[in-house]
C-alpha cells in the first residue's frame, strides 16, 4: 500500500527538525540566535570565527558558525542521533565557511561517493574526518517497498525515452554538477531503505519531526529529516526518496 501521501508542504530545512516559523527565515534566525546561544561564550574557530550548538532533548540540533565582527553567521540544523561517517580529501571554500566538499568512505576505506556538505562547526582540517551526516528534506516520498518505488516516478531521473532507471539505494550528489567557478550547492538526490524511524517533538516548539535512518548505496547509512506531516513514519524495510540539504558535524 502505497505510505507517500502527506499533506504538509515542506517550506524550510528547519521543518525537518521541529522548527517552523511564521516570519522569513532571517528574520526568524536574526531572533533565534541570540535567544539560544550566548555569544559571549562561543568557542573560538579560526580566522575570526566562534561556533556555537543549540541542542533540543528531541534530538534536533542546530549548530552556529558567526564572525561576530563582520556580523556573518552560517547555521546548519541536524540530528545528534546519527550515523557516523568517515569523510576524506576535505576541501573547504575560502568564501564558503559552511561548505566542504569530500569523499564518503566505507569501513574498508574505499570511496562510496563524493559530496558537498553543509556545516556550522568548525571541522579539522586535515585529510579526513568522522561526522554526522544528516539530510534535511526539501521533498520526501515513502514507499512501502522497492518494487512500489520502482513503479513510481521517483524511480526515472528525465522524461520519455531519455529517462534513466534509478534504483532504491541509488545516491546522486546534484549538488556538485555546477559550471565552473560556480560554488557546489550540499544537496543530493537519493533513495534508500529505512533501517529505523520514529517521531520525535521539538520541545522548543511542540511540532513533531519524523527521523528516519535510510540505507543507500548498500551501506551509507543517512538520517533523514522531515516534518511529520509531509510524509508518514515509515515502516522498517520501507523506502524513502528524497531531495534533501546535506549536513554534517563532529559526533558528541
């Protein structure tokens, strides 16, 4: 039977962690910020940077990257719960402090594929890292096995006869196909099958946020966010499509 009907649009990244606000996102955050973190006493990064987290007992977490002489901040939401995964060759933007672009390795070190990440801390750098990946949906389809997703439209990437046939653990970072000199945007397009799920609720809020932990690629292992009324808590073995901003940041 088919799961993927919901009837909430999905307006923000902050949606998938429990946070949705009536006024436009900066303004939001311009309110946000200074209620929940204290700039006084945020870590030192580099180059002028402090970082920051605001952690929810759901589980949501949004983490702070603010230059607080040139008033520029960066903020990445995401879930403590996560999956840990080894990312190597790490490039960082000059202009970019929120973006790195690296290789997802498996445990046997061997590259599962390659990804821009959106992240508020400030991570090492070096030639690898362990990080919490997590996907927060801009749109999600759930479907209650691999042959209902194969049937779906979610399952053909194009139109007519130059579709191409996606499978359910297929990960295309679309992010990164940007022209030259054109900064690599953290988002990717993928499915996977749910190995766990739940609802959770924001306490700083009362929305409730569905976290799923999706299986693509085989074996990369991604938490998937999205608010509770654009798509149902799927059932363990379901599977879940997505196009969804990727974070990361350092496990607790």
């Amino acid at each position: 039977m088919t799961e993927n009907a919901g009837t909430e649009e999905i307006h923000s990244i902050f949606d998938g962690i429990g946070l949705r606000f009536a006024q436009g996102e900066d303004d939001w955050l311009l309110d946000f910020i200074p209620e929940h973190f204290e700039l006084e006493s945020l870590a030192d990064a580099d180059q002028g940077w402090k970082t920051g987290t605001w952690m929810d007992p759901s589980g949501a977490v949004v983490d702070l990257l603010i230059h607080l002489d040139d008033h520029r901040f960066e903020v990445a939401p995401g879930f403590v719960g996560g999956e840990i995964t080894r990312l190597s060759y790490l490039e960082f933007l000059e202009d970019h402090p929120d973006l790195l672009v690296g290789d997802l390795l498996d445990e046997d070190g061997e590259t599962i594929t390659r990804l821009a990440v959106q992240s508020a801390q400030w991570i090492p750098r070096g030639s690898e890292a362990l990080l919490v990946v997590s996907a927060l949906a801009r749109s999600v389809s759930v479907y209650a096995d691999e042959s209902e997703f194969l049937a779906s439209p979610d399952s053909k990437l194009g139109e007519g006869s130059n579709a191409v046939e996606l499978s359910a653990s297929s990960f295309i970072p679309v992010g990164l196909f940007v022209e030259p000199g054109v900064a690599p945007d953290p988002m990717a397009m993928f499915a996977g099958q749910v190995v766990s799920a739940a609802s959770h609720v924001n306490r700083e809020s009362g929305q409730r946020f569905v976290a799923a932990r999706v299986r693509t690629l085989d074996s990369l292992e991604i938490t998937v966010l999205w608010p509770q009324g654009a798509a149902p808590v799927p059932a363990v073995g379901a599977i879940v499509s997505t196009t969804a901003l990727i974070t990361a940041r350092l496990p607790q």
